[in-house]
C-alpha cells in the first residue's frame, strides 16, 4: 500500500523553495548543489531528493510558485491601472529577491520542457501590463507599447538589486514613484 502525503508535506517544499532559492541565488545556479542546497535549507540531502529528484526540478518549483502567486496577484491587481500593477507587483517581490534574481539569471538553464510554462506566466504579465499602459497612453504604436510595457518591468526587476530595506525610500513609497515616474513618462509620449 502506498504511503500518504505528511500533514506538512506542502510547509515542507515551500520551505525548501524558499531556502534553495537564497542559495542558487547567493551562489549562482550553475555552481550551487543539491548538498548544498540541502545544508542550506538545513536538511539532508537525502530529504531533498525525495522531494526534488534533480536540481532542475527544484529550479523549475521555485520558479513556478514564484511566477504563478506573482500572476495571481497581478491578475487580481488587473483593474487597478499602471499604478495599482506597479504596487501589486513590487509587493509580490518582497521577500522573494532569490526568486526573482533566479527567475532573471536561471531559467534559461532549464530544459525547453520546463521553460514553456514558466515563459507563459511571463508572457502573461507582459500582456497585463502592456494592456495598462495601453489604456493609459493608447495612442502608442504597437512598437512604442513594447518598449514603454518593457521600461515599466526594467523598472520593476533591478529594484532588488540596490534597494536595502530600512534605508532611503520603503518599498510602497518607490512604487509610488515608479508609477508617477511611468505615468509622467506615458504623458510626455503623447
């Protein structure tokens, strides 16, 4: 007969998630290990492949709960304009630098298989955004979209990288200027 799920099992993968995320992240995916990863997440390595049975499949669960909660949000923050995206997004971010750094720096080492559904859920978030600031500018050429849907992400994704909690501006208050900077930005290409 086959062995149940543990009470805890999904507590368990998003810890590991979680865990393996800042360690791929802090030293890159393509020199980081399972052993590694499993010191990281303080368990042995024997529990992480009995979860994970490669590297790449942990890889592909972290990115896949990330890009997933992270289209959920943005679907829910649909209606509330560049602004509202803007917020949803940046706070979707928080507590999910490695993430994010991962999504950035590492899918690509995933196998075609494994991308597909992870570029979707990219591709969806650009066309959320870009139906934003096609509402909010829609006189722009569908080139002219592209690049202003694209800016509002360049933006968006190195904000991890020099913005330090508890120093200069909060999270809330850059999304505020994030989205007066794009609006003010939007206005001018008119």
């Amino acid at each position: 007969m086959a062995r149940g799920l543990a009470r805890d099992h999904d507590e368990k993968r998003a810890a590991l998630r979680h865990g393996a995320a800042q360690y791929f992240a802090r030293h890159g995916f393509d020199r980081a290990s399972m052993t590694g990863a499993a010191r990281s997440c303080g368990v042995s390595k024997a529990l992480i492949y009995h979860y994970y049975p490669s590297k790449e499949d942990l890889l592909f669960d972290i990115l896949d709960d990330h890009l997933g909660a992270l289209v959920a949000t943005v679907e829910a923050a649909r209606g509330q304009g560049i602004g509202g995206l803007i917020r949803a997004i940046l706070s979707a971010y928080e507590d999910a630098d490695a993430e994010h750094k991962l999504q950035l720096d590492a899918l690509s080492v995933l196998p075609h298989d494994k991308q597909t559904p992870l570029i979707a859920h990219q591709r969806r978030l650009v066309t959320i955004m870009s139906d934003a600031v096609h509402a909010a500018s829609p006189d722009l050429s569908p080139d002219r979209l592209r690049a202003a849907t694209m800016t509002v992400f360049g933006i968006l994704n190195w904000f991890y990288m020099w913005h330090r909690p508890g120093k200069g501006l909060s999270r809330a208050d850059y999304a505020d200027l994030a989205a007066d900077f794009v609006m003010g930005g939007l206005a001018a290409l008119r």
